[in-house]
C-alpha cells in the first residue's frame, strides 16, 4: 500500500472541517532544513533527494544532476504525425515542395519520424486459416497463388514464438469477451484452444468460445464492436466518408448561410457609418436597432443553440486529464479514470483525416465505457438544467484551419459517435507544421476567424457542447489571451453587432505558456489567475448591459452564460492543483505531464495527500495498462508490440518520478531534475532508470522477450543512449 506522507484532505476533527482549500487549516508541507536543524538550500532545478540514496561521481561524495532535456513537446500535441522530414526536429523543418513530394513516398500513421521496427509473425498465417477449427478452414480467395502458409501446425510450431505466461497464461480479450478476435495468432491461443479427438481417431485442433458470454457481447456492442467501447466507427461508415457518400447538411446550410450574409453584413456596418454622420445619437440607435433586428431575421436558426445543449461542469472535484499526443490513448486514460481522473480528452484529431474516414484517425475517438460515467460535482457553480447523468468524462479535441472543416468535422463527429461529453478546438498546438497550416496555436493571431470557427461548430453540434483550448498568445512577452478571451465571451463587434451573438462556447482552458515557449519554462500562473478574474468580471458586464443594440442573445449563450475557466501547466501535486484553485481561481486544472509521470495524481488529489507508491504498487499500474493494451490493440505479435511501444512512451516519462518518501522536503516540482541515486530496492532503481534498455526489460516482464527485430527511440531528448559510454 501506498504511505501517506502528507494529509491536507478535509477530515473532521471534533467539529471541525479541514478544507484542503483553505490555506489556513492546511497542513504545511515540509520545512527546507536538515535533520541536525540546519537550513538546506534548495537548488533550483534539482531534486533534493536524501543523501543515502545519492550516488556519487567518480568516488567523490559530490552528485551531478540527470541531464534530461525539458523539452517534453511529446506530452501534448506534438506527435510526429505532424512532421514531414524522418527525424529531427520538427519545429524547425518548414514545409516546401521538395518535402511534399518527399512525403508521397513516406509511410502513413503516428510517429513516421522514428522507426520501431517490425513485430510480425515469422511465417505468416493466412486469414482463411486463422479463425477456423483445423479441419474446417474457410476458402482462401487466393487459392494456390496466396504466399501465406495455410498449415496451421506448422505455423503454430515454426511460425510464430511461444505463447505469453503472463496473466496465469489467461488471454486477457479472451476473458472479456468468450471469444478471442485474433484466433491462432493470439500469444496466448493455448488458453483458448484444445486439441479434440474426431470420430475416424484423427487429432484436431479447436478454438474455444464461450458462448454465453460471446452472445451477451454481440448484443452489447454488436459484431464489428469491442468489448467496453464505445464510439467504435464501422467499416461502412468510414468507407462512406472517404468516397463522399457521406452528406453533412447542416454545416452545407451554415456555410451557404455565410456566404449569402457576407454582403449583407458589409451593407450594414456601411450603413451604420453613414447614419453615424447623418443623424442624431437616438436616430442612429433606434436605426441600428431597426437594421440590426432585421439583419437577424434573415439568419437560420440552429438545430440546437447553444443554450439548448447539454450542459457540462468543472469544479474542485474535477481534475482534468489533458489530450496528450501519443500517449492519450484509452489503455492509459482507463488507468488514469481508474484512479480518480474526472474529465478525460482525446487525442487531438485532425479534422481532415476525420472527414476522410481515415482509420487511425478514427480510432482516437473510441471510448471506454469507464470514461462515460457521470463526473463528480457539488462545490462550484451548476447551471440550471444541468443533469450530472448525462455529464460523462470523456470529450474528443479536434484541430482545423478552416471554418468549413470544423463544422464539417463536428458533424460528422456527433452523426457517427453519441458518446461524446463536448468537442474542444484546440488553438494550443505550437508545432511549426500545424501552425504553418493555419491550426492549432495559429487561430490564436486570427481572432474573428477563431470565433467564426466556433460559432459554426455550434451551429452543427447538436446537443453536444463546444469548447476551447488556448495559449497566452503566440510570442514571449506578448499575451494576447486577455483580447481573445473577452471576444469569444461577449462576442466580437462585427458579430454583436450584424445579431450573429456570441460564439456559445461553454469552457476556455488556458495553457499558461506562449507558443514560443512552447513547453520550456515555468507556466504563468499569475497570468491564469489575470484572465480568471477578467472572465468573472466580463460575467457581471454581461449581467448588466442594458443597451439592446449590443446585449447578447440568451439564446446564444451555452451553460446559461457561464462560460468554465479551466488552467493548464506545471500540476505535479495535490499542493499545485488547490493551490491554483485557490489563487488563480479557475473552475479547475487540466494535469499533463504529471499525469505522465505519475498518473496516481488524481488520487493524491481526491485524497488531499502524497502518496509514497512503492516499486510494487507502481508496476502494477504498469501490469494494467499492458493488459488494457491488449485488449485495446490485440493479443497477436502486433498487437503486442503496439502495447510494447506504448507502454515504453510512457515509461520515457515515468521514470522521471522520484519517490517523495526519498525527498528531503516538499513539495516536489515537475521542473526538478533528480541528481544519480538509487531506490529503496532493486525494482524501484529500475523503475526511476533512464536508461530505455531497462524500460524494455521492465515491458518484458509481462510481454515476454522484445521481438527480434524490434526497435524503440525515446521520443523526447533525454540521455537515454549517452548512459551506455558512462558504464
């Protein structure tokens, strides 16, 4: 079990309440000083670990820090997907012609930048075998012509490696399910399958299924699902999508809408300067009135506005899991739900693969039914109409670069996937190749597309609400997020003032650093905590306009006008996140890289205390995302080399994690580099080890031996291959 090291959660003593928000009653973390009493200084950047797990340089008792690189680009929207060169850097690889041509050539997918080898089967086993009893194969289309081996014991004794003892030998989809989908190839068939005696003595081999469990599946989830997922796409439908077949009416609507309105909203602010000029102040505002209400009259109404829509909620009890590239995948957002994560958000997905029923692209939206359950609530504000039951965890982010493809792609978001909490339009990705196309962090310096942009995925949304993430801006030195966050709670001027209203979004989420700076440096909480007071103050501008030509229509307004703040950066403890409810006074905190690299956050948070995970506690998490990934991406040699690969992205970040019971004061920070030291034991030194050779040693503990030929590079800059020549 987890040792408590610290315990600020509200507890009653006599009949008194501790509020973990109140600063007061809190209990302080521990003091900077030594244990004969002396003061300690703390070195910035260093992890203050205690002198008996240091190991010394060279025989001297001086301690040189890890030299791990802060740029963790790999945390949140800076996967490779985005890249156009095989390796490098991408932020400073521009796009040209000789690249584009470059790029028809290259493979397709997720982190085509590095190479992680191959994990097939040695000899590969034709489909028309692979999920059939031995004596009853299906017809192979292929006849003689096909090059895979229709053998079945030949493939099972020379074709593929051993089954997986991992799990008591039990097939982890298998289990879940009655039946496993990956036949003869899975590593773990001998649980599955027997060899049966037929009537003429002959010896045949048969894959098991329970069919008590395999029908009460099918009827759940149906033939083309997965077990506890949801928002799973068929083959039909994303075959529909990439030859056009697939009509988005309402965003066809909206866009004729805004073509057929462009000269008409040039017309009226032409006339609202000439009236201006010509008339009294009361002339010109009654005639702006006049104008401004038939403008209005023209425009199509919403199948849902946003103050029709599902209404969402943060709050102190809402701790936020961020889209995190890569590693955002479901077998790690089902860990991170397991132990207290409240709102969870895919991976960004790009909106044109989206729209061209590309099938990784597809597959970022499915949910697990984990993710659907309704998020805590009670201490913050809750709107009128909010109903918690129908409030589930997981949202889908999404990045365009053009209003017609954001609305296009909510549309089909919310035709196709009906477990979807609300759609986020992420403004925050800093990678030069996103932003050279107009997405992510370049929305930020084109506010009126930006709002434009939301108002049209409103528009197509449905029931589903609309939000958004931001930066400061785009330059260090230079916030912009102030502007942008007062036009899209008010609504910009051109948009007040044609009658279009406010964009309706129902959150804002702040990353307290600047395009730029991307993700070195410490967030700007301070600046958080500026733009959390302007959204309270624009809230009471908004309660008392009274001047009709410029009040916003209720009708446009999403969680009755209370638009939720949510801060982002820098959340590695309990400590951080009360201590950004507190000062900064956003809804809630969105956690990233501390959820990386210990996702028990979120139960450190629920309880208002460290947690001292020891080494076993910790690989345990380790042996439930494995046996999430199985399920998630299969039990054959593919699928579990996708779950090697993962689980080793994460532990690229996990292993950062010094336990606190080794520090010799609190709080820990996420900035902090530890100097060489070692664990309490021999698991947890591996475990803190940054050296990726150990990480695959660690994925071996329950994946068996690393396939042959396969290959990993740690995807942020780290010392990982320098500590060989160190011995």
């Amino acid at each position: 079990m987890a040792e408590t090291v610290e315990q600020p959660v509200p507890v009653n003593e006599g009949e008194q309440v501790i509020d973990p928000l109140n600063s007061r009653k809190r209990a302080q973390p521990q003091s900077e000083e030594s244990e004969t009493g002396g003061a300690v200084k703390r070195q910035k950047g260093v992890a203050p670990i205690k002198a008996e797990f240091l190991i010394p340089v060279n025989g001297n008792k001086t301690v040189e820090a890890r030299p791990v690189a802060v740029d963790d680009d790999a945390a949140e929207a800076a996967d490779s997907r985005y890249s156009s060169k095989p390796a490098g850097d991408a932020r400073d690889q521009p796009r040209n012609k000789r690249d584009k041509k470059k790029d028809n050539k290259k493979q397709k997918g997720q982190n085509t930048s590095r190479t992680f080898g191959s994990s097939h089967d040695k000899i590969k086993l034709c489909n028309s075998r692979a999920f059939s009893n031995e004596f009853s194969p299906k017809d192979c289309p292929f006849g003689e012509k096909c090059r895979l081996e229709h053998d079945l014991r030949k493939y099972l004794n020379e074709g593929r490696r051993e089954d997986l003892t991992s799990f008591e030998g039990k097939c982890p989809v298998y289990e879940v399910q009655g039946f496993c989908n990956m036949g003869w190839k899975c590593r773990f068939h001998s649980s599955h399958s027997e060899e049966r005696e037929t009537a003429d003595g002959k010896k045949e081999l048969i894959l098991l299924e329970d069919t008590e469990r395999k029908a009460k599946f099918e009827a759940q989830y149906g033939t083309e699902g997965e077990a506890g997922v949801f928002n799973v796409v068929s083959k039909e439908a994303k075959i529909n999508l990439s030859k056009r077949k697939t009509k988005t009416p309402r965003s066809d609507a909206y866009l004729q809408w805004i073509n057929a309105t462009a000269d008409a909203d040039r017309k009226f602010f032409d006339n609202q300067g000439k009236s201006a000029t010509n008339g009294s102040e009361e002339t010109t505002n009654y005639a702006a009135t006049e104008e401004k209400e038939a403008n209005r009259a023209q425009y199509i109404e919403a199948p849902f506005k946003p103050s029709e829509k599902r209404r969402i909620y943060y709050g102190p009890e809402t701790p936020v899991l961020a889209p995190l590239t890569t590693q955002g995948n479901m077998p790690f957002r089902r860990l991170c739900v397991d132990l207290g994560a409240q709102v969870t958000w895919s991976e960004m997905a790009m909106g044109l693969p989206l729209v061209q029923g590309d099938k990784g692209e597809w597959a970022l939206i499915k949910a697990h039914e984990s993710e659907l359950r309704p998020v805590k609530y009670g201490k913050n504000t809750v709107v009128q109409g909010y109903d918690n039951s129908r409030d589930f965890k997981f949202g889908v982010q999404i990045a365009a670069n053009k209003p017609w493809l954001a609305a296009k792609t909510v549309e089909v978001l919310t035709s196709l996937c009906s477990h979807i909490r609300a759609i986020d339009l992420n403004c925050g990705c800093p990678i030069n190749l996103v932003c050279e196309q107009g997405s992510g962090s370049a929305l930020l310096d084109a506010p009126s597309k930006l709002e434009s942009t939301l108002r049209g995925m409103n528009y197509v949304s449905n029931e589903t609400p609309i939000t958004v993430k931001i930066r400061m801006g785009t330059k260090d030195g230079q916030p912009t997020a102030t502007k942008l966050i007062k036009r899209l709670v008010l609504g910009g001027y051109e948009a007040v003032e044609s009658g279009k209203g406010t964009a309706g979004i129902a959150a804002i989420t702040l990353h307290g650093r600047s395009k730029q700076q991307r993700y070195t440096k410490s967030a700007d909480w301070s600046y958080i905590a500026e733009c959390a007071a302007l959204i309270n103050r624009l809230k009471q501008e908004k309660a008392e306009r009274t001047d009709t030509v410029r009040e916003a229509d209720p009708r446009d307004l999403a969680n009755e006008g209370h638009v939720y703040f949510i801060g982002n950066g820098d959340c590695y403890s309990h400590e951080d996140y009360y201590s950004h409810l507190r000062d900064a006074k956003v809804d809630s905190v969105m956690v990233a890289r501390g959820a990386l690299i210990k996702p028990w956050l979120f139960e450190e948070i629920e309880k208002g205390q460290y947690l001292d995970k020891s080494a076993t506690e910790r690989l345990a998490y380790i042996e439930r995302f494995v046996k999430y990934g199985l399920q998630t991406w299969g039990s054959d040699e593919l699928g579990i080399g996708t779950t090697r690969r993962f689980l080793l992205e994460w532990l690229s970040f996990a292993y950062r994690y010094v336990p606190v019971g080794m520090l010799e004061y609190l709080p820990p920070n996420i900035q902090d580099r530890p100097p060489r030291f070692k664990g309490r034991n021999e698991l947890e030194t591996l475990l803190c080890s940054d050296n990726y050779k150990d990480w695959i040693k660690i994925s071996e503990m329950f994946l068996g031996p690393a396939h042959p030929d396969f290959k990993f590079e740690p995807k942020h800059k780290s010392n990982s291959y320098e500590i060989e020549a160190e011995g």
